[in-house]
C-alpha cells in the first residue's frame, strides 16, 4: 500500500476522489469480456478484483457504523481473528464469483458512495485520532494505528494497490 501521511480528510478525500476517478477511467473502457474473461495467476478476474475492493470498503462502512468489521466482509468471526487474509479474500471471490457484471458494478458504486458518505462528518482529529474507541466487537491489543490508515488502505490505497493487477490481467488479454 502507498506510504502517503494526509494531514486533513481534505487531503485523503481528494486522493480518494483521484485514485477512484483512476479506476473509473479504467472500467469504462473495458469491455463486459475484458472484465469478466481473463484471469490472472491467482486466477482472479477484473470483476474478482472490484467486489474484493467492494468487500474490504464494507468492512470500513461496518466500523464506522460500530459493527464488527468481520460482518461487513461476510465471512465467520473466527476466520476474521484468525488473520488468514488469503482465506478471507478466498471466501469473499467465492461469495461474488457468480454476481452478475451489472450488479458487481452496482455494489461497487454504491459501496463507494456510501462510504464517502461516512467519511463526511468525520473531523481531522477524529482520522488522526486511533481507532481503537471506534472497534467493535474486535479483540486487540493497544489503540490501534490512527483511524486514518485504516480508511486509506481501504480505499484509495486499495485502489491503487489492485490498479496495477487488472492493468496487467487485460495487458496479457490479446
């Protein structure tokens, strides 16, 4: 993930905007094939990759609600304390493996918006401030790193950490 320290939600809100623009960019120029085709090794389509991005927001959506994060990502408490992501992430390909293209891309605008919409009220002290009064139903050791990084590696981050992988799925597509 990127290594950027945003001062104000103004700041991450503008790179959230940036890198979300990049994406959609990228999407509307893909075909339904190029998005629901070609794999790469770990044998993940460019859809796999967006309802992955959709599932990881929803887990951000559910803290900021105060609900355990492990219920935005639909997967069983102990896989979520567990800390196996590759399990999880294997859980959720497996969850939205067979959702229609249109409705994937339904969910991702919708999950996006929604939580741009949660990030709203929330103040520079509340994103710098750690997350740890914000967990629920998380076990955990500490306070937790600032609230900020949390959002930013679901979301931004994200994209810009799963850009380059479905850049290089429709590179190897003739």
């Amino acid at each position: 993930m990127p290594d950027h320290e945003f001062k104000t939600k103004s700041e991450l809100l503008s790179e959230i905007d940036r890198t979300w623009n990049e994406l959609e960019n990228l999407l509307d120029r893909l075909t339904e094939a190029q998005l629901t085709g070609p794999k790469d090794a770990a044998a993940w389509t460019v859809k796999d990759h967006l309802t992955h991005i959709v599932a990881w927001e929803r887990t951000v959506i559910f803290f900021l609600q105060g609900k355990p994060r492990y219920e935005g990502l639909d997967v069983d408490k102990a896989l979520w304390e567990s800390g196996d992501y590759d399990g999880m992430n294997a859980a959720v390909q497996k969850k939205y493996r067979d959702l229609a293209l249109p409705d994937a891309l339904e969910l991702l605008h919708r999950t996006h918006k929604q939580i741009t919409a949660l990030l709203q009220p929330l103040s520079d002290a509340d994103l710098h401030g750690a997350f740890r009064p914000w967990r629920a139903g998380e076990e955990g050791e500490g306070e937790g790193p600032a609230l900020i990084e949390l959002l930013e590696g679901n979301t931004n981050g994200h994209y810009e950490e799963h850009l380059p992988w479905i850049q290089a799925i429709l590179d190897k597509t003739p």
